[in-house]
C-alpha cells in the first residue's frame, strides 16, 4: 500500500494528477475506454482543476473517459453541496465533456428511483466476483475516517449485497454511495488526503490496526495514498515511503 507524501497541496494536485492520467491511460489502451469514479471535498477539488488544466500531451483521452461517482448527498445536480456541481464546475465543464460520458447519481429523484437508476449504470461495467469493476475511484477522507459516504457505524459502511445504496446518516442527513465491495473490486484505488486537521486520522489509520475506521476496511492492494505533508505530520518515520 503505497504512501506518497508531498511538501505542500499543490505539489500533491500536481503528482496525483498525472498518476490519474497515467492510470486512465493505461485502462484505454488495454480497453478502449477508462472508467473512473470522482470524489467530493477540497481536496480532489484541486486535482480536477490540475488534471482540467493537463497539456494535451500529458492528458488522457478524455473522450474515451466514462466518469462515475462515488456518492452523493441528496440534492439537485445545481446545489452547493452537490459532488457533482464541484466536479462539473472545476473538471467536467472546464475539458467540454459531453453528457453521454457523466453516469450522474440524480440524488433529486425518490430514494428507490436514485438506487435503481445507478445500480443499473453500474451494471454496465465490467463486472469481477459480480461486482462493477471501475478502472479507478478516487476518494478522501473525513477526520472521522470516512470516506464516500461510508461513514462509522452507518448502514452504508455495513452493506455487502447492493453495489450502490442510499441511508440517512446522523447529522449529514441522506447520503448516497458506491458501497464497500465495490470500492474493493476497483482497479486501484486513490486516497487523497490534505490539511492538519486530517493528520490524526491519518496516523491512527496506518498505525493502529484495531482503529475499525472506514478507510482501514479498503482493499490495501490496489491503494495508494497521496498526502500533503501536514496530514502526514504524525507518521511515525517506519510509515513513510
């Protein structure tokens, strides 16, 4: 499990911005075409706006790209809070990409239409074990270790039959997400993490394996890590690459 740490968030944008190009490339030249699931947050706020601003040369071929999501909070397409409004304004719409390539979660509709509809997207991909196998889903992280909607003791974080599901979480009110076996048959797996603020968090996921967070329930094999070096400040040194 990769841990890749970086001075400052700029230069994190910037690496994980070409491993995504990198990795999307490679699925289309295997494939003919790259799937990939985008994350809400600040954080890959500002690798969409790195990979938007890719030269031609070091891009993938956007057109060859179906993007998916990883979850969603229960609002229109246009709301503040939407992942998908943040992904369109600072990704999607900056590289024109057509709307036949964007599998939206439309978190507007009735909570069983919501479900259905994605689940059906979903299972247009690839399937490994009987589950959707994205090329790449990126993720973060929140500073009680949840990542998509898969949050501590919630219904999302404990499904194991449906690949895409809907539950009201505490606090944050109804929340849609891939679930965690999908997440766990992706290619590879991409956890971007910046800020002090995440730094505890961080360190009790790679240092305390009885810590039962979210994040440490991810398939180790296929993920890799890209921190900023405030999230990163309470590694132990063994933890660093």
């Amino acid at each position: 499990m990769p841990i890749r740490r970086f001075a400052d968030p700029p230069a994190l944008f910037q690496a994980a911005a070409e491993r995504v190009s990198e990795r999307l490339q490679a699925a289309i030249d295997a494939r003919g075409q790259a799937s990939l699931a985008l994350a809400g947050g600040s954080t890959p706020r500002g690798l969409y706006q790195q990979l938007a601003q890719l030269p031609t040369a070091q891009a993938p071929d956007w057109h060859r790209v179906a993007f998916y999501f990883g979850d969603e909070r229960a609002v229109p397409p246009d709301h503040p809070d939407a992942n998908y409004r943040m992904a369109h304004e600072n990704l999607l719409g900056p590289l024109k990409i057509p709307p036949a390539q964007v599998h939206r979660i439309e978190a507007e509709r009735p909570q069983q239409e919501v479900e259905a509809h994605y689940r059906q997207r979903l299972a247009q991909l690839p399937q490994q074990d009987g589950w959707p196998c994205l090329d790449l889903i990126l993720l973060g992280m929140g500073d009680d270790g949840h990542t998509a909607s898969l949050f501590p003791g919630s219904a999302l974080l404990a499904e194991r039959q449906a690949s895409f599901i809907g539950a009201e979480v505490p606090g944050r009110g109804l929340r849609y997400s891939l679930t965690l076996p999908v997440l766990n048959h992706a290619r590879q797996l991409m956890l971007l993490v910046s800020g002090k603020e995440k730094a505890d968090t961080v360190a009790r996921a790679q240092q305390e394996p009885g810590a039962q967070l979210p994040v440490q329930q991810l398939n180790t094999t296929h993920l890799e890590w890209y921190l900023d070096q405030a999230a990163a400040a309470h590694l132990k040194p063994e933890a660093s690459p």
